[in-house]
C-alpha cells in the first residue's frame, strides 16, 4: 500500500521544500495540499468537524505554489490537492496551471478536487452555493476539452470555450472518459457523487475514510453500469489517522494507496509524526 500523507502548509509550519524532500527520503509516496484562498470573519456555515474552525484554514499556503516548490526538489513524490475547490477558479487559468505543474514535475501531480463547505467563502467567488456541483463538473468539462489531444471547443450550461491551442498537455494519458492528470473526487457518499465520479474521474477521495465497507459497493456498481473497467477505479481514503488494523481493513477492501494526516505544525513536530508513521511504510 502506497503511504501519502496531506498537511495545512502554513506561513507558521514547516516549509514545502523541506517537508517534500523528508518525505521522499524516507519513502512515503507522495503528498497532497488543501486549497482555502480565505476565511470571511462573518461566517454562518458551521465547521464540518465541529467545534471552532482551527486557524490554519485561514493561514494555508496557495497549493500549486507549494506543490511546485516540492516538485523541484523531488523525483519521485507524487504531488496532488486535497482538495482543489474547482467552483472558486476560472477554468482556463486552472487547466493552464494544472498542466504546468503536470508537466515540470514529469506526470506526478494528482488533481483531488471538491465542492467545498464554506458558503462565505464560495460566495465571494461569485459561485451560487445549490448549483456548485453543476458547476464543477461543466469547469472540468472545459479544463478536458483545453487538454485535449487536438483543438477542441466545448459549450456548457456556465461557460464555454472555443477550439484552441492550448500547452503544455498533461503527461498522463486519456483512460475511459478522462483526460487530464490523475483525477479523484472528495464528498461524502451518495448516488450523484458516485455518477460525476464514473463520468469525469478516476476515483474518490473519501475524508476520514469512515464507512467504506458499505459505500465502496454502491460505487463499484456506480463505475461498472457507467461502462468503466472496474480494474481502473481507485479509492484513496484522505486524512486518515492510522492504525495498523485500520490500513489492513483497506487492504482487504482493494485500496492500494491511503493518505496520512500530519499535523500543521513547525518542522520538529511535523518530523515526529513522520517518526511515528514509519511504522506504516
């Protein structure tokens, strides 16, 4: 099983150039980023988790600047978002930053995208909160008709774009239905989930990773009636606190990868839990 691992890089923590090159050293496989371009100060959408919304949702570092710092002093690690709030991006700049970083880091980067849960923050982006999954499936629509192999011009409920030259091209190849880099979903189960899963991605990105042995079923049924080759779809179970029975749970459900949360903290804390996670490689 490969062992990633998912931080809220700060301006207070550890930097992504020393965390990227500690993890390659000691063999994890990759690490992903979570996206908050801010935190409205009047805000009425409840934490998700529970409780006050821990400060570093407001202090995170931009992913892709990060990501790219940890590309540049890496070979191997695999670098992705977790998750990229689509709904909150103009798509041609995003496909064009996605296949930058694709592309300079050799095919490594992972695209976890989502819908998001702050309604303050998704608003000041102009985005209408019941129409955000709508939304992000069209924006992904057009970011694959910009990496497609030849011009292509796509026209959606929320925007088009014409038939164009656009480089450089994700590394990755087009599977199924999908082009562009490596692309998992993150949200909580259910049959829409599981659909725009089948249409648009390669597989999901459950939080926590709670509830698998009854959910990934229902998704299994959901990529086979899409006509997805079942041996195609992967599950990554995200933010995970681990435990040797926990990860062996996965193992049998089929999940060759996991990601591991660190805590979001200066580098001799950060290096601990790295101690502690060794156990697990």
């Amino acid at each position: 099983m490969r062992i990633g691992t998912t931080i809220f890089l700060t301006d207070e923590t550890i930097t992504p150039l020393r965390l990227a090159r500690e993890l390659e050293q000691r063999g994890f496989a990759g690490l992903y980023l979570p996206e908050h371009t801010h935190i409205p100060v009047s805000r009425d959408t409840p934490y998700p988790m529970g409780g006050e919304l821990p400060p570093e949702y407001a202090r995170t570092l931009d992913p892709f600047v990060a990501l790219a710092q940890a590309a540049a002093v890496t070979e191997h690690l695999t670098l992705g978002t977790g998750i990229t709030l689509v709904a909150q991006h103009d798509p041609i700049g995003l496909a064009k930053q996605i296949a930058t970083l694709d592309h300079l880091s050799g095919g490594r980067f992972t695209l976890g995208i989502g819908y998001g849960w702050n309604v303050e923050e998704a608003a000041d982006h102009g985005v209408d909160w019941p129409a955000r999954r709508d939304l992000v499936r069209d924006r992904m629509a057009r970011m694959r008709a910009l990496w497609a192999d030849e011009p292509t011009a796509y026209e959606g409920e929320f925007g088009s774009v014409r038939a164009s030259h656009a480089y450089p091209k994700p590394v990755q190849r087009p599977r199924g239905p999908v082009n562009g880099p490596r692309t998992l979903i993150g949200g909580a189960a259910g049959p829409k989930l599981f659909a725009h899963i089948a249409e648009y991605a390669d597989g999901w990105l459950p939080i926590g990773g709670r509830g698998l042995t009854e959910s990934v079923p229902k998704l299994r049924d959901a990529w086979e009636a899409a006509g997805r080759d079942p041996k195609h779809l992967q599950v990554v179970p995200y933010a995970v606190l681990p435990s040797t029975g926990k990860l062996t749970h996965y193992a049998d459900l089929g999940i060759e990868e996991v990601v591991l949360q660190l805590p979001p903290a200066d580098e001799a804390e950060v290096l601990r839990a790295l101690d502690a996670y060794a156990e697990y490689l």
